[in-house]
C-alpha cells in the first residue's frame, strides 16, 4: 500500500492547523475525518476558557512551496456551499515550507475571481492574514456575528408583530375593521415564542440580550395600545360573546405581565 505524497502533505497541513489552533488560541480544534467542504471545526471559549456554545468552520488548503504563496483556488460548488452555511467559514492557506499559514473569513456578498476552469481564486494579505494570536478576535467577531444573525432572524417576527398591530390601529381611524384587531390579539403568542427563542439564544450564546430586551418593550408596548383601543371600544363586553371573540378578548384585556 502507498501513501501518495499529496495527502502526505494535506494531512500534514490539517495537522499543523489544528497544533496552531490549540497552542496559539489554546482552543479546541476538532479535525474531520470526512471532506465535505469543511475540514476542521473550531470551538470559541471565553477568557474563563468556559465553551460559549459557538463554533466556526476552517477549509484547509496546503502548499509545499518555497518562497512567499498568497493565493489558493477552490470550486465555486464549496464556495456556494460554505456561503449557505449558518456557520462562518475560513478558508486557510498552511505553507509548510515556511511553517506558516494564513486565513480569511468566506464573505456572502464578496466578489471573488472566477478563472477559465471554474475554479475561484482566494487572494491573501500576506501581512494582515498571516495567522497568529490577534487572530482569536477576527475568529470571535465571525462566531459573534453568526451569533446575532441566528438572533436576529428570530427577532423579525416579533418586528413584524410590531408594525402589524401599528399599521392595524392606524387603519382604525380610517377603516374600522374590528376583526383585524381581534387576529392580532390572537397571534401575540406566536410573536412571543419567536422572542422566546431569540432570548434563549441569546442566554445561551452571551450576545444579543439588550436586542431581545428592546424587542419585548416593543411588544409588549405594541399590545398594550392594542389592549387599550380595544377596551376603550368596549370589546370586552358584546364582542367577547360572539363567534368572533370567544372568550379571548377579555382574557386579553385582563392580561398582565
């Protein structure tokens, strides 16, 4: 049996990512055995050296040549593919001849070069992305980042919560339509269990906890007006009894936090 030299020295480049993770970062790095797109994952921890539940993504590219090498070249499916990715990815180019590497953050919106071949070309900064101890912060800003974007996609529900039940009483003042006040009322819980989720990520995570707590003073400011045009319109009383309040609205009205 051979060991053919080309993954001799891809398997010497993951190795030196993950030996440079754990003594520089002092962070655990978990190599994969399989090659999907990702090779290595990377676990962030905080200055306690306690997990913070956030991970990142590395695909490794190893060279053996001499002298300076700024550039590498990836398929255009695994850049599609990293992009869908909730978690940030990193490409990292190791030269093993200079017992170095260098890595950048796969950006969504970027436009990298194409060749001829249908390869894209990833360029270093041999200065700015050469890895060493500062890089712990590039890598935790994109962990941070990924972090409130998951936050945040929770959140837009309980936005879109906010101006449905403000454009919903602006319209009272021109077209009262009782029913519409009564279908917001009622969807209040599924825009608090899109809050939920986004607290607990956020609990879970350690970021995002002023978004949330300014998203539920929102909302909760949102019902509130709500509860109050509705009570001031009396809808406690015949509206409550009919097929369409069912005994909600005076729950609702009644309702504290």
């Amino acid at each position: 049996m051979k060991y053919p030299r080309k993954a001799a020295n891809g398997h010497a480049g993951e190795f030196f990512f993950a030996y440079k993770v754990a003594s520089v970062l002092g962070w655990p790095c978990r190599l994969f055995n399989i090659d999907i797109g990702i090779d290595a994952q990377v676990e962030v921890l905080d200055r306690a050296r306690a997990s913070t539940g956030k991970f990142v993504a590395f695909q490794i590219k190893t060279t053996t040549a001499e002298g300076l090498r700024d550039k590498t070249y990836v398929d255009e499916r695994h850049l599609i593919y990293w992009r869908s990715l909730e978690t940030p990815v990193f490409i990292v180019l190791v030269v093993l001849s200079q017992k170095a590497m260098y890595l950048q953050q796969i950006e969504k919106l970027r436009d990298y070069h194409k060749t001829a071949n249908g390869q894209v070309r990833i360029d270093f900064d041999l200065n700015r992305d050469r890895f060493k101890k500062s890089s712990r912060t590039l890598i935790r800003a994109a962990a941070d980042q990924a972090a409130l974007s998951a936050i945040r996609q929770h959140l837009r529900t309980v936005d879109e919560g906010i101006s449905n039940i403000r454009n919903i009483l602006a319209q009272m003042e021109i077209s009262p339509d009782p029913d519409d006040l009564i279908n917001a009322m009622r969807m209040r819980e599924e825009w608090r269990r899109g809050l939920d989720r986004a607290e607990t990520l956020a609990r879970n995570l350690g970021i995002g906890q002023s978004e949330c707590s300014a998203a539920d003073e929102l909302l909760e400011a949102a019902l509130d007006d709500l509860r109050e045009y509705m009570e001031q319109g009396g809808m406690g009383e015949g509206w409550d009894d009919s097929s369409h309040g069912n005994g909600d609205i005076k729950k609702f009205l009644e309702e504290a936090r």
